[in-house]
C-alpha cells in the first residue's frame, strides 16, 4: 500500500482547468520530485491534497483512507504537513510559538483540552528538540517577521514536523535563496527523510531536482506528461518539448 | 462619600470596558473585525429588559440570560461571517447592527421608537442594591471576565485565536480548526457584550434603540483601537479615555463622534498599534523607567 495514492485527480476553476487526470502514488522514506513549467498545476495539486481546495473529480487515498472531503486541518492531523510557495509564518509570533501553534494539534480537537494552558515542560522540551533540529536554535525567541527567508523556510518546516507527519509537501524550498542556503536546507530535508517520512517535493532547480529524487513526476497545462527517474526524465522528448517548446 | 454623578459616570465606563474587552476577543484576538458589536450589547440589553419587565424574571436570572441570548445569537451570526473576511466581514457585521436596531426600532413587541422602561437596579437582602453596591458588582464580575481572558490567553485556544489572526490558511495546515475557534471568538464576545447589555438596562433603567446602533459599535471599536487592539488592558484603558472625555467637557460631548474620528485617524497615522500596543510609545516608555533601559531609537 502506498503512502500516498492520488487517482484521476481534476481541478477546475470556473471552468479553467488547472489540473486534469492526474495519478500518481508516494511511498515512505522516499522524496518524490514534481516539476514542470509555471502554470503547470503544481502548486493547486499541494492545495488539493492539504484541503485548501475540493477537487472537481479524482480519488485521494492516504494510509488506506479517502482524505477527498476532509477540511485542511483534519488533513494535517492525519498527517500531512506542508509549506508553501511564498513563505507564510506566522510573522507577529516568535520561533517558539509558531512550533507550538503546530505541535495544539493534539489538543484542539477538544475544547476542554484546549482550553489548558499551553506552555507545559514537557510540552516546551519537544518545540526546542524541533527548533534545535531544524537549526533555529538562536532564533528561538524572535519573531517570524525579522528571519532571513531561508531560516523562515526552515520555520515552515519545522512547523510541519510539529505536526508528526507521514508525509511532507515542500512547496519549492529552495526558491529565492543562496547556494549555501540551499544546501543547508537540502540537508534538512534528507534527515527528514531518514525517518521514513515520505516527501513531496515541488522544485525550479534542476540540480537539486536531479540530486534528491529518485523518482520525478512532471507536470504540465494540468496533466501528468511524464513519470520516471531523473535519467528517463531528461531524455523524456515530451518533457523536452514542455520546457523549451517545440523544435520548428 | 462618592457623589451619585461620579458613580453614574464609573459604572458608565466598566461597561464601556466590558464592551471594548469582548470586541477585543473577536478583534483583537481572534483578528475577526466587527463593526456591529453594539447589536450583542443591544440583544443583551432587550434580553434582560423583556425577561425583567414582561416575564418577570429576577436581575439574577434575566442578566445571565442576557448573555447567553447574544452568545447563542453571536454563534447564529458568527456562521454567515466565517464565508467572508477583512473588508466584506466589516460590512456583513455593520449590515446587522443595522438589522438589528431595526427590530427593536419597528416591532412593537420590543416597545418600538419608546423602547423599554421600568427596569430596576437588582434587589438582595429585600432591598434595592444601591449605587456603590453595583457598581462593585459589576466591577468584580468584569475582574472574573478578566481573570478568565489571561487563562484563555496562555491556552491553546489563544494560540488558535492568534494563529488564525496571523494567517488563516496557514493556521488550518497546522491543524487549527479555523471555523469552530472563529465560532467560539464570536460566541465569547458577544456572550459578554450581552452581559454588559444586562448590566447597563438594569442600570439605565430604561432603554431605547438608538443606544445599540451603528454609531454605538463605533465607540467601541474606537476605545479598542485607541487603547491598543489585541493587548489585554489596552481596551480598558481605552474605554476610560474615551469614556471620561466626553463628561469632562460638554462640547466634547457635543463632537463626541468627530473628536473619536480624529483621534482614530491620528492613532493610525503615528501608532497603529494603539496606546498599549507592543511596539507603542508607552510601553517603551514604561520600560525604560522600570529597567532603566534605553529604548531602540
């Protein structure tokens, strides 16, 4: 059974299609790469599998159960965290707290648990083992807004760890930050793959494409044109054609 | 002994507060705008008049009704609210405190453009309480409401509030149920917003519909924001600013909604984030003193 099984999945937005018959299945342990150019669908396939959108048609299995009809936040605590494209941290709240607003999901489903107090020894040692994970250490106690985009990046993540996941979606990690930045993140995400979470990930560059994945689905104009490793996937005609056009 | 002017303007104001600190849960945290809250304080205040006057219910029964009637109202109006945001949830909110004013203004039953009389000040011990004593009361009751929002503060439903506040969407992807803590924002504020309705009939005496409208939501929100949106005793402070202006002075009373306004364009303009807000002239200056410290700038 596969971790993630995602079958004919359309979307269409008052009647432009973003996204048409797509399939493809994730495993644990293993980071599957999606590309393709802008437009493609990539990111409306992330808000279809988190619940920010109902799909117009298609099936979605996740651990052996249908996640089509659940809202955003019985996603995530099933196990489903994610980032997203243009970082969105909670700005006004410090290090600490964002991990922290991840880790209630324990509690929020009832009200009575909820209404305890949030900040318990326990409770703390787990977001500072998170935020020590992920390298946020010195910022622990400053707020979202005044990081550098790349350790936002790895608040993000840290957030989504919080929840406990099965599985991650990355909403393109590397984007808009320096080379070693993006190395240190890369890093980040292969420890988290040692655990045996299973990883989505979304990404422009190639290189670290070609580095991470050893199986890449490509996307484009909404439909699924290719599925393969990253050597099938260079030499794929189709994929070829999608990035650089036609040959007249 | 205080005189009975001075107490009338005291209750006044810890009513005033207790109106800015419920707007303050749905506002300041739970970051939902409301530009009707002065309906609830209205629902509140019919609630316990009706059930007072007509049904002849005790104080110590028609005020708690008071608020669960505006709660269980706030949660029915909380639901159209949680289709729409920023812009559009402060018109939805001010179309209902029109809404509102009307029924009490144009149906009979609530006593129409007269509105409701012979409301009294509670009894206990076979008399009727006096001044002073109800002014404790109130103030002791508005303590328990606050003694309960630093709880709810350093809860997860606090955290809930303010992770929705900072980014809805964000907030659902770490597992935060938006609709019911939206819900519960909604139910909370306009549950103690109706409270205070309870308190200010039984102590007006007499009510009438032009004292929930439009421009009563906008005293509320101004004291809010004056004082300084989502901190705790921002409101409160706000409200006794706001509320001790307009007796000071007779013209201020006159321009009170003019005087409000500019004030509220020039908190926008120097400290958005109000007199108490964290990043305000106050606190820094308050800091300072405590510690001895320098202030960044």
């Amino acid at each position: 059974m596969s971790l993630l099984e995602v079958r004919a999945l359309s979307k269409e937005f008052g009647g432009l299609r973003a996204l048409e018959g797509v399939s493809f299945a994730a495993e644990e342990g293993e980071i599957l790469g999606i590309i393709g150019p802008n437009g493609a669908g990539k990111t409306t396939l992330f808000n279809l599998i988190s619940g920010v959108y109902a799909p117009s048609s298609g099936e979605m299995i996740f651990q052996g159960e249908s996640i089509l009809r659940l809202k955003p936040h019985q996603i995530s605590r099933l196990g489903i965290g994610r980032t997203f494209q243009i970082v969105r941290p909670f700005q006004n709240l410090d290090v600490e707290t964002n991990v922290l607003v991840a880790l209630g999901h324990r509690y929020y489903p009832s009200l009575w648990k909820s209404s305890a107090p949030y900040r318990q020894p326990g409770i703390l040692e787990e977001v500072h083992a998170l935020i020590e994970r992920s390298g946020l250490r010195p910022y622990t106690n400053q707020l979202a807004k005044n990081l550098p985009l790349g350790f936002k990046k790895r608040l993000e993540i840290a957030r989504a760890l919080a929840l406990g996941p099965r599985l991650l979606l990355l909403d393109e990690p590397s984007a808009g930050l320096r080379f070693e930045e993006s190395t240190q993140l890369m890093e980040l995400i292969r420890q988290v793959l040692e655990q045996g979470i299973g990883v989505l990930l979304i990404e422009h560059n190639m290189q670290v494409v070609m580095d991470l994945c050893k199986r890449i689905v490509v996307l484009d104009h909404g439909s699924k044109i290719a599925e393969g490793s990253p050597e099938e996937i260079r030499s794929n005609p189709l994929v070829i054609q999608a990035y650089l056009g036609k040959e007249t | 002994m205080i005189s009975g002017y001075l107490l009338t303007i005291l209750i006044t104001i810890v009513i005033y507060a207790m109106l800015a600190h419920s707007l303050n849960i749905i506002t300041g945290h739970a970051g939902q705008i409301s530009l009707g809250h002065a309906s609830f304080f209205g629902i509140g205040a019919y609630t316990s008049a009706m059930l007072y006057t007509e049904a002849g219910f005790p104080f110590w029964i028609s005020v708690p009704m008071a608020a669960v009637a505006a709660g269980i109202v706030g949660a029915f109006l909380g639901i159209p609210c949680l289709r729409v945001r920023d812009d559009f949830l402060a018109i939805t909110t001010m179309g209902i405190n029109f809404v509102v004013e009307a029924i009490f203004l144009y149906l009979p039953f609530f006593g129409g453009a007269m509105g409701i009389g012979g409301i009294n000040l509670p009894r206990w011990f076979g008399r009727e309480m006096t001044k002073p004593e109800y002014f404790i009361l109130i103030l002791v009751v508005f303590g328990l409401l606050l003694v309960l929002d630093r709880r709810m503060g350093r809860s997860w439903i606090g955290l809930a509030w303010a992770s929705i506040r900072e980014d809805e969407q964000a907030a659902g992807a770490m597992g935060v149920d938006v609709v019911r803590f939206k819900v519960l924002a909604f139910i909370l504020g306009s549950a103690i917003a109706g409270l205070a309705g309870g308190f200010y009939a039984h102590f007006l005496t007499f009510i009438m519909p032009q004292n929930f409208g439009f421009g009563q939501s906008i005293v509320i929100l101004s004291m809010v924001v004056f004082g300084g949106i989502g901190s705790r005793w921002g409101p409160i402070v706000g409200a006794i600013i706001l509320g001790v202006l307009p007796e000071v002075s007779r013209p201020i009373m006159e321009y009170r909604i003019l005087i409000y306004g500019i004030l509220l364009l020039g908190m926008m303009r120097f400290q958005p984030g109000g007199l108490l807000g964290p990043e305000s002239i106050l606190p820094r200056i308050l800091r300072r003193s405590v510690y001895g410290l320098r202030g960044p700038g």
